[in-house]
C-alpha cells in the first residue's frame, strides 16, 4: 500500500499503518432486521380505490368506444388521480 504522507504526522501515519494492518472480518456483520409489516390502508383509501377501479374505468373504458373529444376527456380526467402523464 503506498502512501504519501510525509512523517511530520505521526499519528496519520500510525493510523494508516494500523488500518492496514488490521484484517477485515466481514463475516461477523450485522444481520438488517426486516422490515416491518405492511399497515392494511384506511377505509377511505381502499373506497376511493374501488371507486377508481369500478366506476372510473368503466367510463373511461365507454368513453374509448365512442372515442374522440370524450375519450380525451375521460383520459384528462384520470390525471390527477393516476400515476400517467402527458406523454
């Protein structure tokens, strides 16, 4: 291991000296705990779900049948409410 430190500062250098002396264990690493358990979600979170499951994709899906400026629509609409975006 080359170093460049010059001997005006013993202390770096013993600490250099030591660190690479010393022999890595990494079989005695700590073990990550595992992650805490998925809280189930609140009733308004799983309704509006449903709801965007159901009847949201039911008019989006009618509006695709009659296409044009409605389909458009019924697209924007989802927006704010989905992962999409304008691409």
């Amino acid at each position: 291991m080359a170093t460049s430190v010059d001997s005006s500062h013993p202390s770096t250098v013993a600490a250099i000296s030591s660190s690479a002396a010393a022999p890595s264990n990494s079989s005695t690493a700590a073990v990550p705990a595992p992650p805490p358990a998925a809280e189930p979600l609140p009733p308004s979170i799983e309704g509006f779900d449903k709801l965007m499951d159901q009847e949201v994709k039911a008019f989006v899906n009618a509006s695709e049948k009659i296409g044009g400026l409605v389909q458009q629509q019924a697209w924007l609409h989802t927006l704010p409410f989905t992962e999409n975006d304008l691409t």
